[in-house]
C-alpha cells in the first residue's frame, strides 16, 4: 500500500541551512486557542527508518502564504505533555493501518 503525500516544510537552522521536513500531523487546542505542528526529518522519513527523531513546534499561521507560518519552540511541560498524548494517539492511528 502507497504511503499518503505529506506535507512538507524547510526549516533554517541557527546558521541558515535549510533542511526539509515532513509535516506529521498539526493539530489545535481549543481551550487555549494555540495550534501545533509534529515534523519529522523528510530524509528519515523516505528511508521508513523505524525510529525518527520527532520535532515538534507551536506554531502561527498568519495568512495564505507559504511564509506566513511562524514556528515558536515549546516551552512548558504541559505543552509537551499535550504534543506527546497526541503523537501516541497518532502513532497509534498508523500501527492500525
């Protein structure tokens, strides 16, 4: 069975590299109005390597343009506590299929 097309984004590093990742899944959390991004690295992920480094970020999209998405780290252990709980309802999703 043909994996789905994914989305991808590049991200630059602290030295202005680019490198491409692969969209995972985003989702949102109403009560705090704040939305998320789960990325992996789109070269771990072409290779179906059983462990990927997972990164995830909150972000903001502010319009219709590619460039208009601001990534913001996360910052609190309830956040991550949020991203993690939806990764292991994800993976779990994927296992499935």
């Amino acid at each position: 069975m043909e994996k789905a097309e994914r989305e991808r984004i590049i991200i630059p590093d602290e030295n202005g590299d680019e490198h491409l990742f692969e969209v995972l899944f985003t989702f949102d959390i109403d009560a705090t109005g704040k939305s998320y991004m789960v990325l992996v690295d789109a070269a771990d992920a072409e290779n179906d390597e059983e462990e990927m480094e997972v990164h995830a970020f909150r972000y903001e999209d502010k319009g219709e343009g590619e460039d208009d998405l601001t990534l913001h780290p996360i910052e609190t252990d309830e956040e991550w506590d949020v991203v993690e709980e939806m990764l292991n309802t994800f993976t779990e999703g994927e296992e499935d299929e």
